[in-house]
C-alpha cells in the first residue's frame, strides 16, 4: 500500500485553512494525509480537527523555526497569512517570507500560497483616487500579499500562487443586511453596479485540495478564484429568494464607509472602490475552471440558504 503524502495547512483552523483541512478528511480515497497547523493545538477549534482525524501540530507565522519543524516531512503545504491580525503591510509581508524561507528548507514539492492581485498595478497611488495608506499603499492586504509573491520565486519553492477574494462570510457581520425605519431589509454595499466576485471561505480551501490533487500541473501558475460574480441587486435577489422577504440593495458611496470610523474602514472602502472600477479583477476569474477543481463550489444562493439565521438582519 502507498504511503499517504502529508499536506501541512497554515491556518488550518480558520476559514480558507478549515476548509482544505476538512475536504482531504472528507476524501475517503484521498492520496494526501493532512498536518493542521495552528498556534494553539487546546483550542476548540484544534481539537475538532483531531477528532476529525488530522494531526494537528503548533507553528506559528511569526516563529520560522516552529514553522520549519512542522513543516518537515510533508510533500505539500497550503500557506495564508491572516492581515486583520496586526493590520500591518510590513508585517504581512515579512510573515510571508518566513514562510518561503521555511518551506524551502523543509524541502517542499508543491506549495500553495494564498494571495491576492497588486491593486497599484490598475490603480496607480500617484493618481490619488484613493487615500493611500502605510506609506504606499492603496489596499495594503492585497498589495503586500502580491509584493509576497516574489519571496517565493526568489526562494525557489514550486509555488502556486492562489489569488483568493472577497469571503460571503463578511456579511455575517457589519455587511450584513440590515432592516431600515420602515423594517424593510436593506443590502448596502459601496460596488455601485459593478459585479462582485464572490466566494464561501471553505470553497477556498476546496479549490486548493484540487490543485493539490492534478499533481505539479499547477507550479509555477497563478489561479484566480470566485465562486460566482453578482452585482448588489443580484445578490439582493437571491436574499429575496432565501429570506422569504424582499431585500433591497442601496449602493454606498465609499466615502461613507470611509466616514464610518470602524477599523480598517478606509482600507476597506479603497478595497470595494477597487473592485467596482477595475473589471478586470472579475475578469480574471474563471469560474468554469474553478468549478472543474472544485465540482463543489457553492452559489451565492446555497451559501445563503446554509446561512440564513445570520442573514435575517437586525
């Protein structure tokens, strides 16, 4: 019998890492074990997995060692940094570079980076259409995460460079629906009329146990991820749809959501000003191709329908 490889999981208890985690268990025939890692193996959330089989091992991004440790001995690693952690481009970008480093000298066959297009390359900071932030940035969890790329060319880790998007999961919270005076349920976004490419957050991780699973066909490639392309009022009807009560949806000027004063507010409206003006980040998305690595891949319908209680509005 052929021993299993090991995938090792960066993150493996949050949503893209989860997800991985969870659809090589899920895989009877799977020719991959999975290694989770996480910085603390008492959590619940760790010891779901290993009751669910995985073996799970501490690492954390910010100690290289442990990273190498838990590293060691697999063939392939899914690696993602989680920005919303410190909120700081510099560190995102130095956490990542432990990670090239570490995953070259575990000696890794196949690494999966999560990362995310360069938003400069589209919208230039010297144009000043966007306030721009730390010193260079216009959305720096994007930029630096696409300035991290060359950590790994440079290291010389057979890469696959995985640009993820925007997770539906972030309307479960403060872009959630929401009932107006008159209690009707509004669906305000700032996207204009632009589409929105869109993605359930374990779907990320599907998609990467797909890439993982054709083998070193990817190395070396960029794949571009989304689970369907809506605009506000698509979305807003398919909320009708699963809610059973008509949403509406209310484009938001980005300037309100930069007036909103929450963390990471104007970061986060100079990322939707992005995605509404720059097509080309939709356009990049081959859903058929997603669909063909991930047979799984949800709807924003089915995720809505799996999520309804948190979609009710306040």
């Amino acid at each position: 019998m052929t021993e299993k490889k090991v995938i090792a999981v960066v993150g493996a208890t949050g949503g893209q890492g989860g997800g991985l985690v969870r659809a090589i268990l899920e895989d009877v025939d799977s020719p991959f074990t999975v290694r989770a890692l996480t910085r603390d193996t008492s959590s619940d959330k760790a010891r779901q997995l290993a009751d669910a089989g995985a073996q799970v091992v501490r690492a954390d991004v910010t100690d290289e060692a442990s990273l190498v440790e838990a590293l060691t001995g697999a063939h392939s690693a899914y690696l993602v940094t989680d920005f919303w952690q410190h909120m700081s481009a510099e560190r995102e970008k130095r956490d990542a570079a432990g990670l090239a480093r570490a995953a070259r000298a575990a000696g890794l066959e196949h690494v999966i980076w999560s990362t995310l297009e360069d938003t400069r390359d589209y919208i230039p900071v010297d144009e000043h259409r966007m306030p721009t932030l730390q010193g260079g940035y216009n959305v720096p969890h994007f930029d630096a995460k696409a300035e991290a790329n060359r950590y790994f060319t440079e290291a010389g880790v057979p890469v696959t460079f995985l640009q993820t998007t925007f997770y539906w999961e972030n309307l479960l919270g403060p872009l959630a629906p929401r009932r107006g005076e008159d209690g009707r349920l509004v669906l305000a976004l700032p996207m204009a009329d632009s589409e929105l490419a869109g993605i359930a957050a374990q779907d990320i991780g599907r998609t990467a146990y797909g890439i993982f699973t054709r083998g070193s066909e990817f190395v070396g490639r960029t794949v571009s991820i989304a689970g369907e392309h809506l605009t506000g009022a698509d979305m807003a009807e398919r909320l009708t749809k699963v809610l059973g009560e008509e949403v509406t949806y209310v484009p938001l000027p980005f300037e309100a959501l930069r007036g909103s004063g929450g963390p990471g507010a104007v970061e986060m409206a100079n990322m939707f000003q992005f995605y509404a003006e720059v097509p080309q980040f939709v356009a990049a998305r081959d859903l058929h191709l997603v669909r063909s690595l991930n047979p799984r891949l949800q709807t924003f319908e089915e995720w809505a329908a799996a999520h309804k209680d948190g979609l009710a509005g306040a």
